[in-house]
C-alpha cells in the first residue's frame, strides 16, 4: 500500500516548524528590532515552546492513530492555553489601562526557571501595551492570536484524522 505525503511523522514536523520559525521572529523583534518582551508576550513564547516540543517528540517517536491522536491532543491544550494567553494580550492593546505593566505577573513569569534557564526567550521587560511598528497591519499579540487558532484547529482536525484511523483499523 502507498504511504501517505501527510503521515503524522511529517504532520508534526510542520507544527514544530512553524512554532520554531515563530519563535525564531520574535527573537529578531526583540534582539534586531528593540521589541522587549511583555509577560503576556513571554508567556505565549512559552505556548509556542511547548508545541514546538511536543511536536518534535511526536515526530521523533512516529506514533500511529491513537497514538498520534493523544498527542495531536496534546498540541490542541498547549494551542489553546496560548490563544488564551493571546486574547487577553490582544484585548489589553485595545484597553490600555488594563495593562499588564509592571506588575506581579511579570514578578512570577521571571521568578520562573525558564525565565532563568532562557532569559534571552523567556525574560519580561516590556509593556504590555507598548506601541511597536504593525507587521503587515496587525500588531504581533494579534498574529500570535491566528497562529494560535490555526495551530488549535489543525490540531483539531488531526485528533479526529488519526482517530477515526485508530477505530477504522486503517494502517499507513
């Protein structure tokens, strides 16, 4: 039987791409452009780290239907606490004296070991509600917002592919 161009392997293998290439711009935005990082901001970084992760862990084990469901799953959780993370980023640039500013939140994100274990990714300096220039149109907690719904939706879609697949008995 001929194998499939989208096995999970390969399936996950893009959502760790995208994450990482994700990831790869906001560090230009901050170390290129002077775009220093909120804590909502690093706290969506952080969502993108974990799809990246449990994304190449799934694509490194290579697992089949129920497997590649639960971690399809997996992405779908981390996906949505992100996009959670996102709506009240992008809700705080259209309220800004709801701001996050300075604030016990950014105490917590940079008192966390990641913060310390990665501080040119995960370390809070910015203002949540800081002007930055629109990339193309949209500002970045807007973009992370539709990376975040994509990411949810393909997950989506892929626990119910692959397991659908695992309760057909279909093989690869």
């Amino acid at each position: 039987m001929m194998k499939s161009a989208l096995s999970p392997r390969r399936v996950f293998a893009g959502f760790a791409l995208i994450a990482l290439a994700l990831l790869a711009e906001a560090l230009i935005l901050q170390h290129f452009k002077g775009q220093a990082p909120c804590p909502l901001c690093v706290l969506q970084r952080a969502g993108f780290v974990l799809v990246s992760l449990i994304a190449l862990l799934a694509a490194i084990h290579g697992p089949r239907h129920r497997g590649a469901a639960g971690y399809a799953a997996a992405l779908a959780l981390t996906a949505l606490a992100g996009l959670g993370v996102a709506i009240r980023h992008v809700w705080v640039l259209y309220h800004p004296k709801f701001g996050c500013g300075i604030d016990a939140l950014e105490q917590f994100v940079n008192d966390l070991p990641t913060a310390r274990l990665l501080p040119w990714l995960l370390h809070a300096s910015g203002e949540c509600t800081a002007p930055h220039e629109p990339i193309l149109g949209l500002q970045v907690p807007e973009w992370s917002l539709i990376w975040f719904s994509l990411l949810f939706l393909a997950a989506i879609f892929c626990v119910f592919k692959y397991s659908s697949a695992a309760r057909a008995g279909a093989v690869d």
